[in-house]
C-alpha cells in the first residue's frame, strides 16, 4: 500500500532488504489523515477554523513585558501552521539535507519518541529495542503503548563492543545483533548519541552495521539530543541519511539552543516516514509563539551566538570536569563516559577509601545537595554502569563553583 501524500516511486529506500510500507503498524498506512482548515487556505477572511474572529482577551497595557508583548502581536486568535516550512528549511539547511521533506517538527523530541513508537509498533505483539544506561522516555512510551522493551546493554570498557576507552560506553552492536535475529517483532531500535547518561558518542561505523543488518527489518532511531555539545567531527548520524532509508535522527531545540521551553523537537529521516509521521501527528502540534521564537533562533546572528554559548559550555565542561577530580581524594571517583553533551556523570565512593560505588552515599549527597545546599543534580546509581553516580548538568561559571564548593563540604561531612 503506497504512503499517502507521497508521490510514489520518488524517494527509492535503501538498503534492499528495508521495506518502509512492512515496518509501519498497516492501521497507520491505511490512514486518511485529517484535513485541517490550515492544510487548504491561510489568507483571506478566515471563516473556515471556527477560531475567535474578536482575537484573544489579553488586555494590552504597556506594563507588559516586551516579550509579552511581541508574543501576543502574533495572530494568536488563528490556528497554526500545520506544516512550518520556513522552520523546516532552515533546519535542513543547517544540517545538509536536501529539503523540508526529509524534517519533521514535534513538540519536543520526546513526542517524535512517542510518534515513532505508535506509528511502527503495534501494542501487545511488537517492541523496541533500547541500550540502557539511557534516556527513560523510550521504556516509558514504550508501556504507554503497550509495547514490549528489548534491552541489551551498553559495554562499559569497550572490550566487547566497538573499541573505546576505559570507562567508555559503547554499543555491544554484536548482541543488539543477536536480539534482532532471535525476536523478529523488534521494529525499534533507539540509540542515544551522544547518550544520556554516558555522554558517549555512538560511531557512525557501529551505525551502519546495525543499519546494514539484514535481518533487522525495522528503523534505527539515533537520539541526537545533545549532538551540538561534541567537539568530535562529522559526528552526527544525519550525514548517513542520504544512504539509509532506515535511520531517523531526532534532535531538539532544548539542548543546545537553549529553548526546551518552547517544545521544538525534530525528526530528520526518509520522506516516507516524514510523511507517515505527518499524517498521524496532531494537525496543530506546533504552536504559533514556539514558531515564531523557533525561526528567530534559526538566524545566522543567533546560530552564531548559540555557537559562542556552546563554546563556553565546552569550556566549562573542562573546568567542571577538573574541579571535581581536585575532589577525589575525598572519595570521588574520575568522571565517567565521555563528555561529549552537556552534563558529567560521576560516581561517589565509599568513604572508606575502599574505591568502590555508593549508592547510598551518594543518595545522601544528592539528597543534602538540593535539599539543605539548594543544588540540584540527578541520581543516577540505579542505572547499568553507573553505580553511585550523580550526573551533573554543566552550568554557568558561578553555579560550577557554588556546586564544587558545596560538594567538597559535603564530601567531608557525609
Ligand atoms: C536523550 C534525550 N532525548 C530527548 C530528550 C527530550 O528532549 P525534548 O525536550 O526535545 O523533548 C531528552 C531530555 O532530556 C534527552 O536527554
């Protein structure tokens, strides 16, 4: 069955062996998606929304503040776009792809996650497949949707997966691999690059051979959260898109743009999974404020600024990573992961000098630091690899030295 409202036989997919038409739930395919008023007319006296022809009721007083303002200059009495080209052009400029059909706009990443999981998994027979230590929201959309999780866990040292470095964390591609072959219903495979936790950067080699797999019939998801944090060249798996049918990389407007409040989140992948996710998506999933300080963002003058604001983050990132090392005889241990994103995970030791994790301990520390020292970071011991871990987003020079400052007290105390 073709996918609707894509012309047929214009994008080819590749590798053979990958057939989109069997990997999206045949209820989706078969889907004569929502006709919006917006998808037909955007000009003229609008009569056809049922919208407020009065406009909205925010009194307009100068005491506003001016991003109140110009926020409420935008025509927000009128439904969105459906669509945000403009928005999807500059992103596939940034990121080198041909055009807007290969870019999908959700309302964060996390609801490109859940778009991706609905439209290929179907509830109760078919599921995905994650790689833990990783980002919660793939096993929680996964029980949303009644979808069963496949994990096969990262490698910590690298001696069984690609190599790496001590205290890195790789895809055991080996045993994803195996999972695939032993259990056909896998129609997701969601890979965090750089991961969170791990910080770690997937390679584009270990990529293509899961991509390249033949028995493996279904997407590879690269989350591309926290790509613009890494120093490493050509790290971003969107370079592999004119290649693989089979891959779609989110990203995220939160990160490195610093806008997670505006819940812009990005697929880029094949046309025919663009498409799919467009006829199944809410009609109005992007709001008019988001697009509007979405295009703004996407400027050259504010691509430079986010560019220096990165810079400064990497920098810090390094003296973060150094403050807490100046911890260690205090029974820190050496950060692990990494670091190619915006956060250091780190594990908290015995206070014996003994070496090993604490988790309680470190439940302690995390506790006492938001609690009595207002410094809130994340516990993490509880995942693979990451016994007695905090994991510590990189912040501005002045909280970096309040949280080092605060911890090196409690490490004495606790
Ligand atoms: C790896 C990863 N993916 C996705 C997200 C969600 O991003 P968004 O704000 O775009 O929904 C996060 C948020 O922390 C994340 O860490």
């Amino acid at each position: 069955m073709p996918i609707l409202g894509l012309a047929p036989d214009r994008y080819p997919t590749r590798p053979a062996h990958f057939d989109i038409e069997r990997v999206i739930r045949p209820n989706i395919l078969a889907l004569h998606p929502y006709r919006c008023a917006r998808d037909d007319y955007s000009e003229g006296i609008l009569l056809d929304a049922n919208e407020n022809a009065l406009g909205h009721s925010i009194p307009l007083s100068t005491k506003l503040e001016p991003e109140i303002q110009s926020a409420l200059s935008l025509d927000l009495h009128r439904y969105p776009s459906p669509t945000h080209d403009p928005i999807k052009a500059r992103l596939a400029e940034l990121r080198g792809l041909p055009g807007i059909d290969h870019v999908f706009l959700g309302v964060g990443s996390d609801e490109v996650i859940d778009l991706l999981i609905r439209v290929c998994v179907a509830p109760g027979t078919e599921k995905i497949l994650i790689t833990p230590p990783t980002y919660g929201m793939y096993s929680v959309c996964a029980q949303v949707n009644d979808v069963g999780v496949v994990k096969v866990p990262l490698v910590l040292n690298g001696d069984e997966g690609e190599g790496g470095e001590k205290g890195r964390f790789s895809v055991n591609v080996e045993e994803v691999k195996k999972a695939i072959s032993a259990d056909p219903s896998i129609k997701l495979v969601f890979l965090c690059s750089p991961g969170n936790p791990t910080g770690t950067l997937i390679s584009l080699s270990s990529l293509r051979s899961i991509l390249e797999y033949e028995d493996f019939k279904g997407i590879v998801v690269v989350d591309e959260a926290y790509i613009d944090f890494t120093t490493q060249e050509n790290a971003s798996a969107v370079s592999l898109l004119h290649e693989y049918s089979n891959l779609c990389v989110s990203q995220t407007l939160s990160k490195s743009f610093g806008l997670a409040a505006i819940r812009l989140g990005i697929a880029f992948a094949h046309p025919g999974l663009v498409q799919i996710l467009m006829n199944t998506k809410a009609p109005y999933n992007v709001s008019a404020p988001t697009a509007s300080l979405a295009l703004s963002a996407l400027t050259p003058a504010a691509l430079d600024l986010m560019t220096s604001k990165i810079s400064t983050l990497t920098k810090a990132r390094g003296d973060l990573i150094r403050g807490l090392e100046e911890l260690q005889p205090l029974g820190l241990g050496a950060v692990i992961g990494a670091n190619d994103a915006n956060f250091v995970v780190v594990p908290i030791l015995e206070k014996s000098g003994s070496g090993k994790p604490d988790n309680v301990r470190a439940q302690k520390i995390y506790k006492t630091l938001a609690e009595q020292e207002g410094v809130v970071v994340r516990y993490r011991g509880g995942e693979p690899g990451c016994a007695g871990c905090v994991r510590i987003t990189v912040g501005s020079d002045e909280e970096i030295k309040v949280l080092l400052t605060k911890m090196r007290e409690l490490l004495q105390t606790l």
